[in-house]
C-alpha cells in the first residue's frame, strides 16, 4: 500500500511519522527527497542481502504537487512498487492524483485541537489500561497541556512511571507539573531569546538527562514559537486578553509566562529562531548533523 501522509501542520506531520515508527515491527526506512528523483528510487528498489521486507517513510514528497515531467514519472514508478510506502507533504491542498496513481491512497490529517487533544488522552488511557480518579482529576490534567501531541504523550509517560496503581488521582498530577517539562522547555525558549547564555546552557542540559531528546525539543520549542509570533501579532494589535483566548485558544498562563519575551523581542527575532529550527530539523533528518550537537551549537549562537 501507497500512503500519502498531508497536513498543514508539521507538528501532526511529525507525530503521525513518530506513531508509524512506533507501531510497525518491521524495519523502516526513511527516505529524504531532495529533488533527486532517480535517488528516490535507487532508495525504494534497494534490497538488502537476505531480501528482507521493510516500511518505506518518503519525507517532504514535493514531487506529488507534480509540476514537472520527473515528478509526474516518479510518481507512476512508485505506484508499480509493492512494498509498504508512506509519503510525506506539509499542503493544504489534496495532493494531484491521476490513472497512474491508483494504489495510492491519501490521509489529510488536521491541525491538533482542544478535541485532538482529548482523542489522544484517551487513546493513550486505553492502550495503557489506566483512569483518571474522576472528572476533575482529567480535567486538571488536559488544562496544564498545551496543544501539542508530543509534549502531551511524555507527561502522560511520566505519569506511567511514578503511578503506583492503575488510577491517577490529584497528587499525580501535582507531582509531574511541579517539574513539568513544558514550562522547563517554555523557560528555554524565554533564556534564548532573552540572550541569556548561561541559563539556557544549564536548562538544556538538564533536559539531556532527563532523557529528553534534541529532536523532541526543537518540535516544542517550534510549536511555541509560532504560539509566541501570534501573541505577539496579538500584542502589536491591542487584542484584548479574552479576545486572545478565543481566537488564538492560547491560555492566560502561556500568555503570562511569555510577557517578558513579547516585550523584549521582535517578529524578525523568532522568524529567524523558527528558520535556524527548521534547517537544523532538516539537517538532522537527513543525518548531516550530530542532534546533541547541532542544537547545542543553535543555542549557544544566540
């Protein structure tokens, strides 16, 4: 089977990425167009030695917009493939489909909500065969986090580890956001964009031992920039709070703890953090960077 993976939302693109690694038992290979299209395929019709099947991951398939005559020849050359493909593209646009084309099959996956958010607590509750003690209980738990499937699934993972039976109840919550990785990451972001070497320096390296990865990192710190660009449009514009709430649905707290930076920095400021983000992302994803490295040298640039 042909997938193609859309959204215009790298962060669910991301994640969906992260669920299929983690779910699939066979070996995945990752695939990386950079408008090479024989490489592509020289990728898709590699064996290996004992012809074992794998899962093939196509990231940033730009070549399903199908504006030239390669595009439109690969495309038909994947279709004739029977492996197991998934491919990857940021649009919001369903990606052009023709004859040619008929094993693949297209997923538009949308921007990650209040709802999406709830979905996965649940789904994750189910898998792991836990509950929440009552309503109020899940209710403080999904207020604390922000819209982000990442950042929501390593809370719930902390969860797992300290809970000593298959209920969470208020202390449990307590207990993971008196040191939630959120605010530690929120305070990196504040440090970097203050210039605040030294204090960026300790907090990451604090979030390297606690197991946190550098890829992980760069995904929530993108996320909370672009959240930190709106409330910054919104500041530039006079927006009142409730106004802010309703419309961009970034809380009272989140605006709180990003005052200092809104006053300080500028829209120029977090483009250029968010483009340096992207680059580094896509150096690492196509391993032509060291991560632990790569985001070190990023942050001590600033």
């Amino acid at each position: 089977m042909i997938t193609v993976i859309y959204s215009d939302d790298k962060l669910v693109l991301d994640y969906e990425i992260h669920k299929i690694n983690s779910l699939e038992q066979l070996p995945i290979k990752n695939i990386y167009f950079d408008n090479n299209h024989n490489q592509v395929l020289d990728d898709l019709l590699q064996t290996d030695l004992f012809n074992n099947k794998k899962i093939y991951i196509i990231h940033d398939a730009d070549f399903l917009n199908q504006k030239k005559q390669d595009d439109i020849k690969l495309c038909q050359q994947i279709n004739k493939i029977d492996e197991e493909i998934f491919l990857t593209l940021q649009t919001k646009k369903v990606p052009i489909s023709n004859k040619d084309m008929n094993n693949f099959v297209f997923k538009k996956i949308n921007k990650f909500t209040e709802k999406s958010k709830t979905t996965l607590i649940s789904q994750l509750m189910d898998i792991n065969n836990i509950k929440f003690a009552n309503q109020n209980v899940r209710d403080s738990f999904e207020h604390s986090l922000s819209n982000n499937p990442f950042l929501i699934e390593n809370e719930f993972n902390k969860l797992l580890v300290n809970l000593k039976t298959n209920i969470i109840d208020k202390d449990d919550i307590k207990n993971i956001f008196d040191n939630s990785s959120e605010i530690n990451i929120m305070d990196l972001l504040q440090q970097l964009l203050l210039k605040n070497k030294s204090s960026v320096l300790n907090i990451y390296d604090n979030l390297i031992k606690t197991k946190w990865q550098p890829t992980e990192i760069i995904q929530i710190i993108s996320s909370q920039l672009f959240n930190l660009k709106l409330l910054k449009m919104a500041n530039n514009n006079h927006l009142s709070q409730s106004m802010i709430n309703d419309q961009l649905k970034i809380t009272p707290y989140i605006q709180f703890k990003n005052l200092p930076i809104i006053k300080t920095t500028t829209i120029d400021n977090i483009d250029q953090l968010l483009n340096d983000l992207y680059q580094l992302d896509y150096n690492i994803k196509r391993s032509l960077i060291d991560p632990f490295d790569g985001l070190k040298l990023l942050i001590t640039k600033y």
